[in-house]
C-alpha cells in the first residue's frame, strides 16, 4: 500500500514546482496526481539512495525530474522534448543514446526510450538507479552531499556539480512541513 505521507509530499512538491501550462486545472491536477503516484510507487518499490531515507530519495526523485523536465512540462513526459541532442527522454531525462538504458541494474539495464515513455515508474526506476550509480561513482571519488549527483548530470564525477547542487537544494526544500492537511489523501 502506498504511504499516503510519501504521497502528499510529492504531489505538493509538484504542484509547488511545476510550472503553468495550458492545460485545465483539472487535467493538470490529474496528471501531477499520476506522476506523483508513479514516483512514490518507484521509490517505495526500491532501496533508498545512500544514506538517504526514503523521504530524501524521493525529494531528490522529484527535484531531478523538476529540474530535468523544465518543471514538468507535459512535452518531456510525453517525448516530444527529448534532451541531450534526442538522447534523453521522459521527465527524468535518461540517455538512452545507443538504445538502451546505461545502468548496471540488469532489469532497467533492457529498457528502451519506449519504456521509460509509455510507463512513468520507468523512468523513475532508471533516474533513482542513475542517482545511486552517481552517488556511489563519486562518493568513492571522495565527492559528498551534492557534489555526488555530478555523474548524472554529466557522466563523470568532475563537471556538473552546479546542477547537481541545485537538484540537492530544491530537494532539501521539500519539506514534509510544507505539505497542506487537504493533500494527505490518496
């Protein structure tokens, strides 16, 4: 059963940062609900990032696909902005450049761009599997707290560290605090 706090906490966390477009209130609150449900769904069905608990994962989840979708436009969700030249697709921007996911999980390792595209949880699965490849590349670099998403970002440990570092600070705003009575509802 999904936690309905974790719940809360994304689909705030989405509404607060997604930005306005020109769908109706109502698709757009339906379509925030989804990605939230997928998001959590994600994060509950995994481990929690290094030394995270599962709230952190699933506030960096969100943050990444924030700042990796332009603030969740509907165009990324769907494919039709793809980033990194038309290498990277859905709302967490996963480069599916030689036409496979890049991971060493083995199930998200056989995923295609028509994966992540038609089933959300997906992309999620591969961003939180990216994230984790990250932190553990670059924390045994000697990289910490942020500085460890630089791998996603870029691939390497080294460049990256100002996005990366943005993901962290806009995840770290997502408080549980922040979350309205009225939202607590699945």
């Amino acid at each position: 059963m999904m936690s309905p706090t974790l719940f809360a906490l994304a689909l705030a966390g989405l509404h607060a940062h997604a930005v306005p477009t020109r769908e109706t209130a109502e698709v757009r609150d339906a379509r925030l609900r989804s990605t939230a449900r997928d998001a959590v769904f994600a994060v509950e069905s995994s481990s929690p990032l290094p030394g995270m608990t599962r709230e952190a994962t699933l506030r960096l989840v969100l943050a990444t696909a924030i700042v990796e979708s332009a603030g969740l436009l509907p165009d990324v969700d769907r494919g039709k902005f793809r980033g990194d030249h038309g290498r990277s697709v859905c709302i967490m921007q996963i480069n599916v450049g030689n036409g496979l996911v890049q991971s060493p999980h083995a199930e998200v390792a056989s995923w295609r761009a028509r994966d992540l595209l038609s089933d959300r949880t997906k992309c999620f699965r591969a961003g939180l599997e990216a994230a984790r490849w990250s932190m553990t590349l670059c924390s045994a670099a000697g990289l910490r707290g942020a500085d460890q998403l630089a791998a996603y970002v870029s691939g390497r440990c080294t460049p990256g560290f100002a996005t990366a570092r943005h993901r962290w600070f806009l995840a770290e705003r997502m408080a549980l605090a922040s979350v309205p009575e009225a939202l607590i509802c699945v």
